[in-house]
C-alpha cells in the first residue's frame, strides 16, 4: 500500500514532537507547520492524504483553515481532524458544520488518535473519494466536478493521461509506478497553480489519466506547458522510480513516457450530458497522442 501523507498544523513544539514522532514510527509521511498559511499553501501542492488541525495557531485559527480548505476544489475531498483544547458542545458543532472528519481534544490518548486516523484514512479509500498513491481526488469527485460544468461559464478541460505508462508499470512494477505518479501529481499541482488558479480542480481518474478543470483562458497555455515539459520536470521522480525498480529489470532502457492533453472549453459546447463532455475531451487527448507519437 502507499505510504499516506499527514500534515499536522499544530503550534505547540512539544505536541508536535510527539505526533511527528509517534505518526512517522506507524508508516506515516509527516510533514509539520505551526501556522495556517503555511499549511493552506503545503496542502494545495502536496495534497496530504489527512490533515491533524489544531484550533487555536498564531496566524489563522483552524476554523478559518477548514473553511478555506473545503471551499477549494482543489483540497476539499482532503480528510480533516480537529486537535484541540476546546472542548465545548459550540466548538463540536461549527467543526462538524465546516466538515470536519473527525474531532478530537487534548490531552488525548495517542493510540486512539492513530486509530482514528487509519479509520478516517480507511473509509476515504472505501469510498473512492481519494486515490491514496497521489492524494488526489478521485471516482466520485472527480465525476461531480465535471457534471458541474454543464450549468457553468467560463471553463476550460484538461484530460492528461501518461502515455507508455501501462508499459512502464509492467516493466518497472508497481512501486516505480506509484513514484511515477506521485511525481507527476506534484508536476500538475505546481503547473496548474503557476498559469491556472489556486482554486483549480485536479483529479487523478484511473492508473495514469488525470483531469484538471481551469478557465478558458488558462486552457490552452496550461496545456501547451503541461506537454513540453513533463519529460525536463519529473526527471528527477522518474529517476527515484528506477531505484524502486526489481534489480533485473533496472538493465533494460525504461519505455518512454509522455504526457498528452486533451483540452475542451465552454466554447465548444453546449454539451447536455457529462457523458459528452468526457468523450470530447477523450478524443481530443487522443488526437493529441497520436499527433505527438508521430
């Protein structure tokens, strides 16, 4: 299984500590910020795969943090628990009314916490709401957010996909390829935040497909940038992968990969059902690979 990322946005040196320490020793990635600003920026590029969020922080307080974390496509699907000293009926409620996924208050027992932690981690998977290699949303959001466009203005459409990635993942296996596309995610976050919006949707479909919904404008550059230098921007990823590779395969030339985009707006529409859209984006990703193979 994936490693799951966590991201714990607590202020108190010695809490921190202990959950860094305690998290990293169950298999958990952790990352730690004291300050709200900093976690909204980490989670937007990162996508941690849960979020430990601590009331009461020197800048933002959580409630400010949830509520921007959930507002965003790009980090709603993100599970959320709340850590705090605030124990009152007033404080459960706003956090259950923001989404919060779970809720949790100090001093805690730290066993309980982790279970709470693998429960949370356990039903977001269950539920298809996040794919655990990338931390991106998946299955249902992603679906929920393309059916949106229809009664919308403005948009415009990515569908990327890794072309030779199927052939990658059968020479190389499946820990090089989850690498892959853990590098790729990251590849997306930071393109799409450079010449889209930090708002922007990016959703991994299935193995090495991913959607990305932007405006029209930022359509076709975002696209054009996405192309020409996945290849230059996850070398170093793809290079990390080949280590990850079974040592006798690590001899042969690994299959080119590429990325190619297929891009729709509102322009070409209208379309009546999601179904259409999906299909036009699809071949016009198609029409791209071939044109890029050749």
């Amino acid at each position: 299984m994936p490693t799951s990322r966590l991201l714990v946005v607590e202020d108190n040196r010695d809490i921190a500590n202990v959950l860094s320490l305690y998290l990293t020793g169950q298999g958990y990635q952790v990352k730690v910020t004291p300050r709200g600003r900093d976690a909204l920026s980490f989670s937007r590029l990162e996508l941690p795969s849960l979020i430990l969020l601590d009331i009461l922080l020197p800048d933002l307080d959580g409630y400010e943090v949830c509520r921007a974390l959930r507002s965003s496509p790009r980090t709603g699907h993100i599970p959320i628990i709340f850590l705090t000293q605030k124990d009152e009926r007033s404080d459960r409620i706003t956090g259950l009314q923001l989404g919060v996924d779970d809720y949790i208050t100090k001093p805690f027992d730290i066993e309980e916490l982790g279970l709470r932690i693998q429960n949370v981690l356990s039903r977001t998977e269950r539920e298809r709401l996040t794919d655990p290699r990338t931390g991106l949303p998946g299955g249902r959001l992603v679906e929920d957010q393309v059916a949106g466009l229809l009664a919308s203005e403005n948009w415009g459409l990515l569908a990327c996909r890794i072309e030779g990635f199927d052939r990658y993942l059968e020479s190389r296996g499946p820990l090089a390829g989850d690498e892959v596309l853990r590098g790729a995610a990251q590849y997306l976050a930071q393109t799409v935040d450079a010449l889209g919006g930090p708002d922007d949707f990016i959703g991994h479909d299935w193995m090495g497909s991913f959607t990305v919904i932007t405006n029209a404008f930022a359509a076709p550059s975002l696209a054009e940038r996405l192309r020409e230098r996945f290849e230059d921007e996850t070398r170093a990823t793809r290079n990390a992968a080949e280590e990850l590779a079974p040592g006798g395969r690590k001899h042969d030339p690994p299959p080119r990969m590429y990325l190619s985009v297929g891009v729709v707006t509102a322009a070409d529409g209208p379309f009546a059902r999601a179904e259409d859209l999906n299909e036009a984006t699809a071949r016009a990703r198609r029409r791209d690979a071939y044109e890029r193979a050749g």
